[in-house]
C-alpha cells in the first residue's frame, strides 16, 4: 500500500486532468482558447448525458 501523501503527490494534474484536457481538444469535444477551455458542439451531447446521469443518480450538478 501507500500512504495518502504518496498518492496524492503520484496523482498530479500533469498525470490525470492535462492529457485528458489535451483528447478534448484533440478529438474536437473541447476548443481552448487563451487557457480558456470550452465544449464544441459535438461535446454538449456528453454534458447532456452526464447531467442527466447525475441526476438520476441523486447527485449535485457539479462535482466528483
């Protein structure tokens, strides 16, 4: 096992958040734009089914 400190400090945003912002943009779901990212019209269909997903679920809008 490995303590939370390891973990968190293996789990960086260069590791998890910044490659998948890079598919986004690479598959045209997301443009960015002076460090600004937003949705396409061909990602607004996924935000759609997530929302929906949440809420079925009894989750907040937002988050996790």
């Amino acid at each position: 096992g490995v303590s939370r400190a390891e973990l968190e400090a293996a789990l960086t945003d260069d590791l998890l958040v910044t490659p998948r912002l890079d598919d986004l943009v690479r598959d045209e779901v997301a443009t960015c734009r002076d460090g600004v990212y937003r949705l396409t019209g061909r990602g607004l269909p996924y935000l759609r089914l997530i929302r929906f997903w949440r809420r079925l679920m009894g989750l907040p809008e937002r988050g996790g």
